[in-house]
C-alpha cells in the first residue's frame, strides 16, 4: 500500500482544435483521455461523464493553452506597489481590450532590468475569446483550473537550466518534431513571441523541409528585430524530426546550438506524457513544479491562494488566545468568588479573608490589564503580510512579550542581480515603518543579511535575513 505516494498533477492541454485530460497512472505514466473537440465543448454539446472520474476527483491543476492565447508586453514603471501595479494594468487591458472584460481577471506581472538599466514592468495576459468562454463551461464543472501557462512559458523555464547566458540579450529556440517545427524567441530571458510552422511531408529527401525552415527563421528574426529593437545573439535547437541543426547552420549561415540533454529525460517512457505537437519535449515532472515556471490564475483565486496560509495561522492563534481568555476568565472567576466566613469566626478573622481575597482579585485585574496590552497577534501576522515585498518571505516569525513586545523575524530575499538586493530590502523596511507605527524608525542597519547562506539558482540570488524590532 502506498501511503505515502507523491500527489498527482491534473492536467489539461488545449490544442488548436481538441482539449486533452491528462493524469498520471499508479506505475507513473501519463493517461491521457480521448480529445474533446473544443468547439463542440463550448457550444454545451459534451457531456462531463467525458472527463476521467480520477481528474474530477483531484482538480484541475495545470492547464496548458497554446501561445497565440496570451499576449505580453512591457512598460518603464517604476513604483513596486502591487496595488498600483495591478490598477495600471488592469486599466491598460481594459483600453487595449474593451471587448474583453474578463481580461482583467487573468493577468501577470514582473519586473527586470535591460541592459541600459531601465527598470521594465512585463506584463503577461489571456486575450483569446475562446479561452474565456472555455472557463466558464469548466467553471461550471467545478475544474476551474489553478495555474494557466503555456508551452513557450515551459519552454522559458527549462532554457534558463540548460542554456548558461540565456537572460542576456535575444535568443531563438527551434523544437523540430516531425513535419512541424515550433519556433520560440526570447529577449533578456522572456517569451517576446512564436510561431508554428508546417513542413513539407517527408518522401526521399529532407531538402524540401530544410529549405522551408530556413525561409520561415528568416522572416523570424527580422520579426524579432523589429518588436526588440535588438538582433538574435544565439539560435538553438532541438531536433526530432529530419532537419539537423548543422546543416540549418549552414543554410542560414550563421551557427545553430544543438540543446543537449532533451533526448535522454525523454526518454524515460513512465513520465513522457506520451503526445506529439507542442508538448512533446516535456515531461509530467515539468508540468508539477507549478511554482517554478511562469503561469497565471483568476485574480480571485490567486488572492485566496495568497491569502490562505495568514488564514490557518490567524486561526490558530486565535484558538489559542481563546484558550488563555477562558483560562484567564475561569481564574478571575473563582478568585473573585465571595469569601464566606463562618459563623463561628470571629470579625478579626473574617477581616483578614476579606483582605486576603481582594489583595489576589487586585493581582489577577493587573494580570488580565496587563494581557490586553500585549500586541495583537492576529493583527501583527497581517500587518507584516502587507509589509512584504513579492521577493522576501518569512521563514520563521517569533512575538516576544518580556520585558519588551517585539518580533523576531528570519527569512529570504531573492534578487536577479545583485545589486537589487538593497532596493528589495529598502522597500521592506519602508513598509514595516509603515504598518508598524510607533516603533522606533526601522533601517537597513536593522536587517542582518548572512552572506555565507547566499545560493544561485533559476536566474535568482537567495540570502538569509534575520531582524528583531520592539512592536508599539
């Protein structure tokens, strides 16, 4: 019996024309459903009893829709606050888009620097009629899916691990599989825009698709050109089909990278998910590190997501609190019982009960005022998720009571350079002067960065911050 065994990650991949359900079977490999036309889907003709009972059973997790669904772009913007952010774009989408209003519920955003140092907002978002409407019918089948993402997003992540320069400047990357070829650019490490391209079928000779490919890049990097304002650094290329990168090298005459590594992870038959097309260079383990490459969600359910760990610990602090209240109350109540004094005693005696009785009814009403003084712990745990900035997490948080009330704090902060580390880190402290106000004034001084635990990795620094400050 497995017990233990690791969670499965539903998911669902949506082509041009069909949607597929996906989910992994007890020996590993991927099972997919037999295609859904998606037109037939959206105008109510398929029946949910389409849909493999174990997907219904566990969610829809990831969705995978082709790229031409979401669009991107970027703008200078140079305040951080996500309030400011969000409102900006949502009223740019809102312009660009006035037949869409749902496109302000499916949007996401980050910021990067360009090599003249201007700091640049990209902005990702869905902006495909059919994708809303597909929504919907899944919302009503209660599958509305967690995370959306996209094959050039995948593809994105999974270059940033093999390619060691890929952030800087533009790069071009070729999936050749059969008689179609995906062609994906990237520029300073971001999906700008792709392409799919129909080859010629195959009969003797491969000169047909070779030339085909080689005019379609062409015209690709003259696109690229034009939407970057900057030329290809590198082209690279995964073949599994009967062009080879050399002899694409030696068409377009300039060199073409062959991305190693692909074909072996592929080869693992128990975790391919088994279809061809845009998905066939990925594996199940790609599409479960939903934390790891670029996606999006309804902004209602990503504030939810968002939310939901500051709610289970308000609400185990507040059962505790609870506790201590009803314990408190219970010992003020039996302290502040009358004193009966039997008859037989006399007044003296009475006297010294009486006394006795208010001096520890006083003590315990300094020990209640006292307690009421302490600082909220339910609204220090919300004042301190406002104050974070989107690259610092809390690892450990500690609310000192003696003599002093203050907060201890131990975490991460994740910066793409490392000069970013001190704009991060300000941003930070401004807020905590914010939410927190009556402390002493907070600095930079007051952060302890530990150096020694700093680690690289996906693109990012991490390090290791610790800080304590007295609460008001």
């Amino acid at each position: 019996m497995r017990l233990f065994r690791k969670p499965v990650t539903p998911i669902t991949l949506i082509s041009d024309d069909e949607i597929y359900f996906i989910i992994q079977g007890d020996s590993g490999e991927g099972k997919i459903s037999e295609p859904v036309p998606l037109d037939t889907l959206l105008r109510g003709e398929v029946d949910p009893s389409v849909i493999p009972k174990p997907f219904r059973e566990r969610g829809n997790r990831v969705m995978v829709v082709p790229d031409y669904w979401l669009g991107n772009t970027s703008f200078p913007f140079q305040s951080k606050r996500k309030s400011l952010i969000e409102a900006f774009l949502s009223r740019k989408l809102g312009e660009e888009f006035p037949e869409l209003p749902e496109v302000k519920d499916f949007f996401g955003h980050f910021f990067y620097q360009t090599d003249q140092g201007e700091t640049m907002l990209y902005a990702y978002f869905l902006q495909e009629q059919a994708f809303f409407e597909l929504y919907d019918v899944l919302v009503e089948w209660d599958l509305s899916p967690r995370r959306i993402t996209t094959p050039a997003f995948l593809w994105e992540y999974r270059l940033k691990n093999e390619v060691s320069d890929f952030q800087q400047g533009g790069k071009a990357f070729l999936h050749n599989v059969s008689n179609e070829c995906f062609l994906y650019f990237f520029f300073e490490g971001h999906y700008l825009f792709s392409r799919q391209i129909r080859l010629p079928e195959v009969q003797s000779d491969p000169s047909d698709q070779l030339d085909t490919l080689a005019y379609e890049t062409n015209q690709s990097l003259y696109l690229f050109s034009q939407k970057a304002k900057a030329e290809i650094d590198r082209i690279y290329m995964a073949s599994f089909g009967y062009v080879e990168a050399s002899d694409l090298a030696e068409k377009l005459g300039r060199e073409v990278e062959e991305v190693s590594g692909l074909e072996e992870g592929l080869t693992q038959d128990s975790m391919t998910i088994g279809l061809p097309g845009l998905l066939s260079g990925f594996c199940l383990p790609d599409l479960s590190r939903t934390h790891r490459f670029l996606s999006l969600s309804h902004k209602l359910l990503e504030k939810e997501q968002q939310w939901k760990p500051v709610q289970k610990m308000g609400i185990a602090v507040g059962l505790i609190l609870l506790l201590l209240l009803s314990a408190e109350g219970l010992l003020l109540w039996k302290w502040s019982r009358p004193v009966r004094v039997e008859a037989t005693q006399g007044r003296g005696a009475g006297n010294t009960e009486a006394v006795r009785a208010l001096r520890q009814y006083n003590e315990a009403l300094d020990l209640f005022l006292k307690e009421g003084q302490r600082p909220s712990a339910g609204k220090t745990i919300i004042n301190l998720a406002r104050a974070l900035p989107e690259d610092v997490w809390i690892k450990e948080m500690v609310v000192e009571t003696e003599p002093n009330p203050s907060l201890v704090l131990t975490g991460t902060v994740r910066a793409s350079k490392p000069g970013q580390f001190r704009q991060t880190l300000s941003a930070f402290i401004d807020n905590l002067n914010n939410y927190f106000q009556g402390t002493q004034s907070l600095g930079l001084q007051d952060i302890d960065l530990d150096t020694e635990e700093c680690k690289t990795g996906d693109g990012y620094h991490t390090c290791v911050i610790a800080m304590k400050f007295e609460l008001p």
